[in-house]
C-alpha cells in the first residue's frame, strides 16, 4: 500500500524544545491512537546493499532515493511491517505491507526463495533487489516516538528521542539483544503533511534558531561501522 508523495520537515532539537512543543500539540492535536501514555517504542531493521549505497546516498543529500526497513512498535511482533520509503524533490513517499514474524526472521536468516511467488507486490521487489543488488539486512535501530495527529492538512507531528544502534546486529525479534544510545542522543522533530500545513500547527511547532534538517536515524546509527 502506497500514500501519495508528502510533504516533511525535519528538526533537531532539545530537551527544553520537546517540553515546550509536546504542550503546545497537546492543546491543538491528538495523539495517535497506537500511542500508550503518549508514546511508543518503535523498532526497525534497514536494508542496504554492499557498497552502502541507502547510506551515502543519504548522506550526499541525493534528491531521488528509496529505502527499505521493517518495523514493529512495542515490542509486538504480532504485528510487522516492511516499508519502503522514497524521497523526490524533497518530497516523501512509504510504501507498506504486514508480514509475520515467521516471515521476518526468514528474511534475516537469508531464506529468501518464497518471497518470489508472495501475493504482496513489496515482498517480491524486496527479493529482487535482495537477489540482483544483494539489499540485506545492515542494523538495527530502537526509538521512543511521541506522535500527534491533526486532521486538516493530514498533518502528523513526532518527537523522537533514545535513539539507539544495535551496532551491526540483526537480531531483529530479539527484545534482549544489545543496543547502545547513538552519539549525543538527538532528539528529533518530524512534520509530515499533504497539500498544506496549517497556522495551528505551524505555529505549534515553530521554533526560533532551529534549521531544518535532514538527520536520518539510520545513518546515526551506523556511525560505529
């Protein structure tokens, strides 16, 4: 399942910052509906191929480039799902299937033949970039999100912060494998929305001296390679 290309601006902020926009949110927007107590763990697995090229390309800001991860949130792995996301012209775009534990642990035990003849289209893509440009399993990479969600606009607003590397691990099932925090645990801003962001939101979020970015959790996370 893929949603039309969307808007999103990225921030790195502070701990003062994440206070100060979290009660301006909470006055205007709605938390998701997955959150518990207002957050959520969220656990992914990114993919690479042998020359880093998801990396670099990252990295060198390249304004065409895709990557896929899977992901679950709160330790359930009753629930996972392999995304691809894409960015153009500054804009992004995720594409989304559910799949099993089962599933998963084979794709990171390098069991890869029934992916060709799976019902789900990003499964099969998934194996063909795994088989001709040798995409594999690269790190893991652990959060703690506070998301909110704001109607018009299909606005979605996340603070993300206890960004953590399982090095070069891919123990992707494994709630005890070791993770460490990243280099001067970031917290980060995410806006994301459709045709318009409106004033309320806008306005919540707005701070004074703060640059957009383009942090990327997973390239955080491979500082240690």
């Amino acid at each position: 399942m893929g949603a039309e290309y969307r808007h999103e601006l990225k921030y790195e902020i502070n701990a003062a910052d994440r206070i100060a926009i979290r009660q301006r949110l909470q006055a205007v927007a709605r938390p998701d509906t997955h959150a518990v107590n207002g957050k959520y763990l969220i656990r992914s697995l990114y993919f690479d191929d042998p020359k880093d090229t998801a990396l670099r390309e990252k990295i060198d800001g390249l304004d065409n480039r895709e990557k896929f991860r899977m992901r679950y949130y709160n330790h359930d792995t009753g629930l996972i799902h392999l995304e691809k996301k894409c960015k153009l012209h500054g804009l992004c775009r995720k594409y989304s299937v559910c799949m099993t534990a089962d599933e998963a642990q084979a794709i990171v035990d390098g069991s890869i033949d029934w992916m060709k003849d799976c019902d789900r289209a990003l499964i099969r893509e998934l194996y063909t970039k795994m088989k001709n440009c040798g995409l594999k399993p690269k790190t893991i990479v652990d959060y703690i999100r506070e998301p909110f969600i704001f109607d018009p606009g299909n606005v979605r607003v996340t603070i993300d912060y206890d960004i953590r590397t399982g090095l070069n691990s891919t123990d992707f099932l494994n709630p005890d494998c070791m993770m460490i925090p990243t280099p001067d645990s970031p917290i980060i801003l995410e806006v994301k929305w459709d045709e318009f962001l409106p004033d309320i939101i806008r306005d919540a979020v707005g701070l004074k001296g703060r640059r957009e970015g383009a942090f990327s959790k997973y390239a955080a996370c491979r500082m240690y390679d």
